[in-house]
C-alpha cells in the first residue's frame, strides 16, 4: 500500500466518522423529542383530558391577542392546513377558539382565543412547564444553556439552508 | 415590601427563568427534529419513493442479522404494534422482509430482512448518512462533539426518570 492509498483511506475514514457522529447525533435528538413528546402527551391526557396538537394550536393564539390568519397558524405548527383543520374543529366545538372570516378579504379566516379558551390554555401551560422542567431538570443548568445555544445553533443552520419544514 | 417577601419573589423568578430556559430548550429541540425529519422525509421520497417509517424498520432490521420478534421491532422503533403492522405488510409484498412463526412458540413472530432488503436498504443508509451529514455539517466538530454529548445526558436523564415511550 503506498503513501497516496494511504492518504485517500484516512480521508474515508475522517468521513465516515464525521457521518457516524451526524449519525449518532440525529438518532439522540430523535429519542429524546420522542421521550419527552410521550411524556407530555400522556400528562396532558391525564390531568386534563386534552391532546398535544390541540395543546400546541392554542399554545400559538395564545401568543397573537388579534388571532392568527389560518395559514400563518398552519405554517408556525407546521402542520399542513389539512391537518389544522380537525384540530381546529374540535376546539372550536369546545368553545376554545372562535373563527372569523376577513372584513378585507372573504377568504381569509382569522382563528382566536376566547376568553375560556386562554384560561384553560394558562392552567396547562403552567404544568407543561413544570413537566419539561421535570423532564430536563436532572441537568446542570451549564448543560442545559450549552445545549439551548448548541440548538439555537443547529436550528439557525437549518433554517439558512433552506431545510424548512414548508 | 419587607426582605422576607424580597426573597419568595427572588426564588419565584429563579424558577420561573430556570423552567423558561428549559421549555426553549425544547421548543428548539423539537423545531430541530421536525425540521431534519422533513427534508429526510422529503429526500427519501423523492430519491427512492420511499417513507421515513419504511426506512427505520429495514435500519432495525439491518442490525440483527437473525430478526427480531415482532414486540421488540414495536419497541425500538417507539410505534405502537398497530401501527407497525402497516409498514411491515408493505415491506413484506416489496419482498424486503420475511416474517415466519417461532418454531419454539407458535404465537411469536419473528421479522427478517432478505437480501433485496439489504441490498436496498444499504442503497439509501448511505444517502442518508450524507443528508444528515449536510444538516449538521454546518456546526463545527467540537461543537457537534458537545451537542452529543449533552443529547447523551439528556436521554440517559429521561430513561433513568422512567420517561419512557413503552
């Protein structure tokens, strides 16, 4: 084996390894979002009879006092309007979230809280801090703002390459 | 206001940071995971017409040259048995897998992947290495370093809590 035969397998095997951790690395973050997913999932069933994507809908109005255009509310869960649609239905049902259609523009529809709507979003928001805080707590708080920077890395990433979810 | 409230409301605000810090956290965490699993999605389908869903059964089926029981193929991917059934039965008429009975106990199923399986399977880790790869390459190598290394904590944290999906 000569010298450049040499040079070209350790090249391979920088790549590799460099894959391997990538590898490595998005297989964690997918346990852990998944683990932590279950587990609110299952608390909010639990304790209040309620789902993660409607928890997550009135989560994003909750934050816009003049409510949301329905596509803008579908692009920040990203979730395709076709699937906002039943998540919508029920909460609209429950009396959580009001829909109106656009003096501007008939066909627009703007999404709201309502009053009973933000108050029982508050109640499980409230919990669903203290289950993540549950959840991440067994860190040091060192670790847990190196790895809030470390993703806000990766996720800046993300975005400046175009791998958005829409 | 005397010094004993100055310190309830001291401690208020500790924890109140400290539960921010760790719902950012996760928000990010997730945002990160929706967005890689989205362009992997994307990816695979485009360049194999294949699902993500397809893809990690035949990537646990790749590592156990002797199969798997059915419960333990559920259980690693973290999807409840119902919903394994309709990715296996599709894996199984692509001739990708066998499933046989349990020559020991009649009511255990026991999945392999066949050679096409393989050979296909094999086709799209490498790809998949490289897309992954492309996500992530944007962060220097201490940086991913760390990055798993915290993931690591971070889930053996969630399983000694008992945060488990099963």
């Amino acid at each position: 084996m000569d010298d450049r035969t040499d040079l070209i397998e350790d090249r391979q095997d920088e790549v590799s390894s460099d894959i391997q951790l990538d590898l490595r690395t998005w297989l964690k973050l997918l346990t852990c979002t998944t683990l932590i997913s279950a587990e609110l999932r299952r608390q909010l069933r639990e304790q209040f009879d309620f789902t993660l994507p409607r928890f997550d809908m009135l989560a994003q109005l909750d934050r816009e006092p003049g409510g949301l255009v329905l596509t803008e509310l579908s692009k920040r869960l990203m979730v395709s309007p076709g699937n906002v649609t039943p998540i919508m239905n029920r909460l609209l049902e429950e009396g959580y979230i009001t829909r109106a259609t656009s003096s501007l523009d008939r066909r627009v529809q703007i999404v709201c809280l309502t009053a009973e709507g933000r108050k029982k979003f508050r109640r499980m928001a409230k919990k669903h801090g203290q289950w993540v805080n549950a959840m991440m707590g067994g860190l040091e708080l060192e670790e847990r703002r190196a790895l809030s920077g470390l993703l806000d890395r990766l996720k800046g990433n993300l975005r400046a390459g175009g791998f958005s979810d829409q």
